[in-house]
C-alpha cells in the first residue's frame, strides 16, 4: 500500500513544475524508512510496476498501480493561473467652489474614467505645495464617476488646491493621477 501512495505522489510531483523528488525523498517524507523505499523502489525497465508489499502485508497489482495513478498533464496544457485585472482610477476634473468662505466646508467632486466603482482609501489634496492632507472622508457614486468629499480653508487668501486619490486594486495600493484648480477664500 506504502508503495501506491509513493508512485502516486512520484506522479502527482512529475505533473508539477520543478525538479523531480527522488523515491527516497518521497518515500522518507511520507514515513517510511530509507532502508524500505530503497528496497520497495521501482525497477528500471518492464518490472517498474512490479508488486510491493506496504507495511500492513497488502500487495497491489501492477493494474492496481496504474488504475490509481492520476493521468499526466503536460506542463504546456496547464492553464495559466488566473490573475486579477488591476482597474486603475484616472482622474478626469475637479470641481469645487473657486470663492469658498473660510471656515466653511467646501465641497470637492473629483470625476474620474472607467465605469467601475473603485475601492478608495483616501483623498489628499496639497494647498499651494503645502500637504498632502489626507483623509477618508469620502463617497464613490460610480454611476456618476465622482469621488465626493468636502475641505476647509483655514485662511483668507489664494491658492492652487492638488488633490489625488489612493485606491486599492488586484492586493495594491496607488496613487492616481493629480489635478488641481486655484481658489481663493475668504472671509
């Protein structure tokens, strides 16, 4: 019995890419001592399928073998493993009130291409260089294509508001592509 689990797991290893374990290797890893697998080993040439005894007095048929081995894939016909299409956020406009008060909470609609809703981590916008200050107080209205959120001016003067988002997308985070708009507050 030892023995059939030993092919299969030879047959099971040649299917796999990489290197190809020895029958001690297997045969080790799967319990049995060297001494054994050395002795039960297969045969080279018409008496590789020869009957082993396993520990427990079964024999198997050289028909029994070869019902139990699985078929062999060749490595060319293996599908390649399926990956997950990364969809990236490109933003498309900024929006928000050129003459906001200060103090008050201003609205920013940032638009961005694809029909996807995207998994945003955060927004961050830059005041004239300053910054980044980012949060997640955001919405995604992916029928709209908008990325919604609200800033406050702290003071009363010009500035040229950046403003990006981070998403995440296929396991990783990015950064997606900045636009900005100038304002000026105040009072």
């Amino acid at each position: 019995m030892r023995m059939i689990v030993i092919l299969l797991a030879a047959s099971l290893a040649a299917a796999c890419e990489g290197p190809k374990p020895s029958y001690t290797q297997l045969g080790t890893q799967l319990g049995a001592s060297p001494d054994m697998i050395e002795a039960q080993g297969p045969q080279s040439g018409d008496n590789a399928a020869a009957t082993a005894e396993g520990s427990e007095g079964d024999t198997a048929s050289p028909q029994e073998m070869a019902d139990a081995a699985p078929p062999q894939a060749s490595p060319a016909s293996a599908p390649a493993p399926a990956a997950a299409k990364p969809q990236h956020i490109e933003l498309t406009a900024m929006r928000i009130d050129p003459n906001p008060s200060v103090g008050a909470s201003v609205p920013v609609s940032l638009s961005y291409s694809g029909s996807h809703a995207p998994d945003v981590k955060r927004v961050c916008f830059l005041w004239s260089g300053d910054g980044p200050y980012c949060w997640d107080f955001l919405s995604v209205d992916a029928k709209a294509g908008q990325i919604n959120t609200s800033l406050t001016m702290k003071e009363a003067k010009a500035y040229t508001i950046a403003g990006y988002v981070e998403y995440q997308t296929a396991g990783r985070l990015y950064k997606s592509n900045t636009l900005s708009a100038p304002v000026a507050a105040h009072p």
